[in-house]
C-alpha cells in the first residue's frame, strides 16, 4: 500500500482529525510527504479539512473517483457492471485483455490512474499522467461478426462526445473515425481491440478502450502532441468530474451497445462529425487526393467530393487524412 493509501485509510478510521506529525511517524514518513499526499487525495476528489493544532479530517469522499462512487450514477438496468479500479497499469486494454482470457465476463470495467503504456491507434503511446485524465477500458462479448466491429467503436465516440458536453456544458465533436475533439483540441483516444474466433468469424470479445485528457499536465503535453492535445479543463477541474464523466460515458455507451445492430447512434454521429464542410487533403496508397467532406453515410464512411466534382465514400483504414492544414480549418471553424 503507497503513502497516499495508507494516509486514506488512516483517515477513513479515525473519527476525529489527525495531526499530521502522528501520521508521518505511523507511516515513518516526513511531514513535507504527508503534506504532498494529502494534496494528492484532494485533487482526486476527496474533501480533507486541515485545521491548526488539530490536523486532517476526511470530510467527503462523494466526489473522488471510486467504484462506488461511479456505480451511484449508473441507470436502472446497469447490474451487470463491474468496476475495478486501479493504480498504475501498463494499459488498461492489456491487462484487461488478459483478464478477458480468463473468461471474465462482459460488463468488467477497468480503470486507472495512470498508465506506463498507454496505447493508442496505429502502435502509438497514449499520454495518461497520474491523476490528469480517465482511462479506462470495457470488456465487451458481443454477438458480432468481426467486420462489424467497427461499431463499437463508432457508437464509443459518440457516448464520449455526448458525455464530456453534459460534464462540461461545452459542444464535443467527432473527427472521423474515433477522435473526439472540444473546442479544437482533440481531448480523447478510443482504441478497441478484438479477438476473433476463427471458428465462426465472431468476435470472442472486444475490449473498448477510452482515454480522456481531464487536465492539462502542469508543463504542458509532450512536444510531439502539443499542437493537438488538449483537455476538459486547464488548471482546475471540479472534484467529481471523472466520477462524473466515467458513469456518463458507460449509461451512453451501454444504451447503444444493447442495440448496436440498429445503429442508433448514427444520426448523432452525423451531426457530430468535426469534418463535415471541411477541405482536406488524403492519401490512398501513393495518391493524393483533395477534396471537400460532405459528411458521414450510414456505414460511418466519410463522403468526400474531390476537386474533380466526384463523389467518393471511404471506410475507415482506406485513407489517411494529411493533418497539415486541417487543425486551423478545424479551429477556425
């Protein structure tokens, strides 16, 4: 158990408020680090009151991110959810994969608060520091032939645009295929990965990863995604916003996944496409392309008008959109 469990637990039993000098010398700690912890449970959400000559007092832990706290905001219909919440993991998508190899069943929700190797699409790295975001990944057993499971995928960006507008009060847009944006920065990954049993061409399962930039990091994002990087909030974010944002993104994600055959949530996914009106250049194999986004088709393709007058609909991996250029039209517009 690390210092700022063992300050938790110590806090959670006692009834009355305890001086920092008696935890630093339970724990054989400095008071500097005691001090550090406590700031650190406070940015997570839980409510300590620091008084002189008395100490700390664990107030509320309403708003800190917590299985119990998230099952709270569940809708009916939700019991099958499992929370497991973590610390530091490699990937929440590896460690739940392996847990889906165990037979877990669907519903296992992991999160953490922080990943050494986070994963995003294409082999790269998700950036995920300790306590800035929410990352999390859902274990899936859907009843799907593998071609369709971009559905998932496609239904996920529109649960995490539909979520961070509700959390923040701020419009959340979708740059196509799975990219959610806000205010021109984009502020989420979403990576789903999948077994597939050969056998019958379904998936065995499917497991949903999501990760979201609540804060920005306090130097500022790494250098190679700091021109699109963003996050829901700049240097301070209300004390429940990932307890929030996770129950939010699971009762939109889950209301769509029960139907995902009908593809409800495309209309949404239309309105909220980033690219629509936009001009872009593309490539496909070693050509390039230009032309102007019509919107989003039924299939989640994107329909594009070249220069030419042509009209051609693209599925997601057949075109790569060159990003030159597209971040000022996206935030000009």
């Amino acid at each position: 158990m690390n210092i700022t469990d063992s300050i938790l637990r110590i806090l959670r039993e006692s009834p009355k408020a305890v001086s920092g000098e008696a935890i630093a010398e339970q724990l054989g700690v400095s008071r500097s680090g005691i001090w550090k912890a406590v700031r650190k449970l406070r940015e997570e959400g839980y409510k300590i009151e620091a008084a002189t000559n008395k100490g700390y007092r664990l107030v509320s832990e309403s708003g800190a991110l917590s299985p119990e706290n998230i099952q709270r905001r569940l809708e009916p219909g939700m019991e099958g959810i499992e929370i497991d919440l973590r610390g530091e993991v490699t990937s929440t998508n590896t460690v739940l994969k392996e847990l889906a190899e165990q037979g877990r069943p669907e519903g296992l929700v992991l999160i953490a608060q922080s990943q050494v190797k986070g994963k995003g699409r294409l082999g790269r790295s998700f950036y995920s520091p300790q306590g800035q975001g929410l990352y999390m990944s859902i274990l899936l057993r859907p009843e799907l032939p593998a071609e369709d499971s971009l559905a998932i995928t496609t239904a996920a960006a529109v649960a995490v645009a539909e979520a961070v507008s509700r959390v923040t009060g701020r419009q959340a847009m979708i740059k196509w295929v799975n990219d959610v944006y806000l205010e021109g920065r984009k502020i989420c990954g979403i990576l789903t990965e999948a077994a597939i049993d050969f056998e019958n061409g379904k998936l065995n399962y499917a497991v949903l990863g999501i990760g979201v930039n609540i804060l920005e990091p306090p130097g500022g994002f790494p250098p190679e995604i700091s021109e699109t990087a963003g996050a829901l909030y700049r240097e301070e974010a209300p004390a429940d916003t990932r307890t929030r944002l996770a129950a939010e993104i699971l009762n939109r994600f889950f209301g769509f996944y029960r139907a995902l055959p009908e593809h409800s949530y495309m209309d949404a996914y239309k309105k909220l496409s980033l690219l629509t009106g936009l001009e872009i250049t593309f490539q496909q194999g070693q050509e390039t392309w230009e032309g102007t986004v019509l919107g989003i088709d039924n299939e989640a393709r994107l329909v594009v008008r070249l220069d030419s007058g042509e009209e051609k609909a693209f599925s997601a991996g057949e075109v790569a959109i060159v990003k030159k250029g597209l971040l000022e039209q996206i935030r000009t517009n």
